[in-house]
C-alpha cells in the first residue's frame, strides 16, 4: 500500500511541474505575418524606400508562455489600460496617419561592432520553436566577426536535446545556475522553446559544433531531425567560444540592476560592446492584418542614408514595429492565450524626436520579415512586456 502511495504521489508531482517552456512540439504555437515580396536594403548605405501592393505572408512558430508569464503580462497591461491618458494617445497612433519625419534621429550600434552585423546574414528558423538558439548563436557569429552562421546551429540543437534528456544533476554548474534564475527544474528541449541564457550556457559550458553539416539557407532546415541527439564529450568537432554573457533580468523575479528600467540595461550594454538578446510576447495584432504595429521605418526614397518612419493602418507594408499601443494590451489582457514568447537579437537603437526611442533588433524570420530582417521595438514596449534580456559579449 506504501509503494502505490509513494506511485500515486510521483506521478502526481511530476503531472504537477510548472516548466517554462514547451514541452513538444503540438505544443507550439503558429501565426502568420506579413512580409515583404522585394525587401529593401537598410543600414548599409544603400536605400530603396517602400514599394506598394509588395505584400506576402508567411508563417512562424512561436513558443507558448508560461503562466507565471501570461500573469505578469496581463498585469502590465491593465496597467497601461488603467492609464486613461495613456490609453487614448495610443488608440490615436493606431486610427491617424503622421507625416514622416525627414530623418529618424540618432542610430547607435552596439559599440564597436556595426560593420560585423552588417556582414552576417539574417537567419530564418523556419517553423520551429528554435528563436533563443537562432538568435543567440547570430550573436556569437557577430561577435567572432563571422560572415555566415559558423557555429553549426542544426547539431548544436542536436546537444541541446541531449542534455534535456539528462538528469539536472548531470548537467554542469553554469546550467543549473541559470536554470535556478528562471525557476526550472528540468533542462527545456531547445526545438520546443528555450531561453537565451540557457544556449549561451550550454555553449559555455559544452562548446559549439563548427564545420559539419553547412547551412546554405541561413536556417529554415529542409531535414532536420528533432529526435536526434549529439552527446557533446563525443563529438570531434566541439569548439569552446571565446565570450562572456550576463542575465540583465527575467520578469518578474529578477534583475541584476535594481535602479535602471530594463530599456537602460540593454542600451547600457550596447554602449559597452554587447549584444543583448530579449525576450518578448507576440500578440495576434502584430502577426496579421489588422496590425497592432504603429507602423514601418525605411530608408528615405531620395537615397540620402536618411530613415524614416511611417504610420498607416493600410495593409500597403509589412509593419515592423512594435510599439506599446492600446490595442495590444487589451489584446494581451483580454486573449493571453493567444500571446506566444519570441527571442530576438537587439544590435543597437535609433532615437526620434516625434516618435522616441526604438531598439533595432535583428530578428530570426529570414531576411523577407520586417526591414531586410529587421524590426524596432520601443523602448516602453520593451519596458512593460519584455520577460527576459542577456547580455553577450567577446572575453
């Protein structure tokens, strides 16, 4: 009677485990977002300003939040809801056109490093919950200087379904700190959502697979296999990365500055030299028309390596920023379950006088997505809704 008592109460303690991420991939969640026939070049020097009726779609995968997730975003937005003032300046963004400013301000670049982002490529993770490894491992390709995905990202999946599989008591130190940051107790499969700082603590501590099976589609695997596992004590091509990475903060528990926003973190960061990769929900509005974004940044059509901004709620652009507006808020409030978790790459910030301040962020959707693979977040966005940020840099 004891042992199927002890039976009984196992199962009923493993059923009761609150993981972070997902746990499979019917678990996965999948939306469809606009993105651009003809993308246009931004940040190089070479401007081609929007193109009309240039619209196509395509879908994305994104990883379902937790619940200690989904409860702090729907307190963040009542808040914001519960400001009435606040609340009507934003509804006006979403319902009235702005003339475009001449020039987008200020454009920072994490320091040192903007001629190495310009050279890598941009990723695609295809229809997998994969955006920590993508985005974490494009971060350690910037910071090597590589002008291609160098660190095989399709094996080093492989190692990371392997050490998910394996006790916590087997995995090094480095993992099991990060693991308690956020609260796990079990190593989350990297093919069904991850954490940024958990792929730069599998690398730190097991190495990064170079050399095999090259990526020629910047991602997006034709036959991945995600039954598949690498053991990383056996593989001969295991190379340990030269970097140094710091969690800034995992909402709602923890941050490492008590006194500074989680916006002056990241640009506190990229002043020093890193790259920080965030997390960040995703609602419905921000996928697929009508579109909850306020609008698109692009180059200036007179070719003066000038940007600008527009503000439309016609379906004429694939919108690329995400800005903290009324309508995503009820959204996260009102339909929770429909927010997914995203993991993007932040390489630097723009400011405007008119419109503030916006992290560029390269994202993981392939280089159709956005603006040439990049998207702008605001910085109060990043403030209310963001759930996670790490900073990377070179050792």
């Amino acid at each position: 009677m004891k042992t199927k008592l002890k039976l009984i109460l196992s199962i009923i303690a493993i059923l009761g485990t609150v993981t972070l991420f997902a746990g499979s991939n019917s678990q996965l969640m999948y939306k469809t977002i606009q993105v651009n026939n003809n993308p246009y070049t931004v940040f190089n020097g070479v401007s081609g300003g929007p193109t009309l009726n240039n619209i196509k779609t395509k879908e994305i995968a994104l990883t379902p939040l937790t619940k200690m997730q989904q409860a702090y975003l729907k307190e963040q937005a009542s808040k914001i809801l519960a400001n009435t003032a606040n609340a009507a300046e934003n509804q006006s963004q979403n319902n009235e056109s702005y003339t475009a400013p001449q020039t987008l301000g200020s454009i920072t670049y994490a320091s040192g490093l903007q001629q190495a982002i310009n050279n890598m490529p941009v990723l695609d993770q295809g229809q997998t919950g994969t955006c920590a490894t993508f985005s974490t491992t494009e971060a350690l390709d910037i910071l090597c200087g590589n002008s291609t995905d160098y660190y095989n990202i399709l094996d080093n999946l492989y190692i990371g379904a392997y050490l998910s599989s394996l006790n916590t008591s087997y995995l090094s130190q480095e993992v099991q700190n990060q693991m308690n940051i956020l609260g796990l107790t079990n190593f989350p499969n990297p093919w069904n959502g991850s954490c940024e700082n958990l792929v730069l603590a599998q690398y730190k501590s097991y190495g990064c697979i170079v050399g095999e099976a090259p990526n020629d589609n910047n991602g997006n695997f034709a036959n991945n296999d995600e039954t598949q596992m690498i053991d990383p004590l056996t593989s001969t091509q295991v190379v340990i990365p030269s970097f140094t990475y710091q969690t800034l903060y995992v909402a709602p528990s923890y941050t490492q500055n008590q006194t500074e926003s989680y916006a002056q973190q990241i640009e506190g960061a990229l002043h020093q030299g890193k790259l920080v990769v965030i997390g960040i929900p995703v609602d419905d509005s921000q996928t697929a028309p009508p579109n909850g974004m306020s609008g698109e940044i692009y180059p200036d059509a007179n070719n003066q390596g000038q940007y600008d901004i527009l503000t439309t709620v016609s379906n004429e652009f694939a919108p690329d920023v995400w800005t903290c507006t009324n309508q995503i808020a009820s959204d996260i409030e009102n339909n929770i379950k429909g927010v997914g978790g995203h993991a993007i790459l932040v390489t630097g910030y723009i400011t405007n006088p008119q419109y503030g301040n916006f992290f560029i962020i390269r994202n993981s959707w392939g280089a159709d997505n956005g603006t040439s693979g990049n998207d702008f977040i605001s910085f109060d966005y990043v403030n209310n809704f963001s759930t996670s940020a790490t900073a990377v840099w070179n050792a």
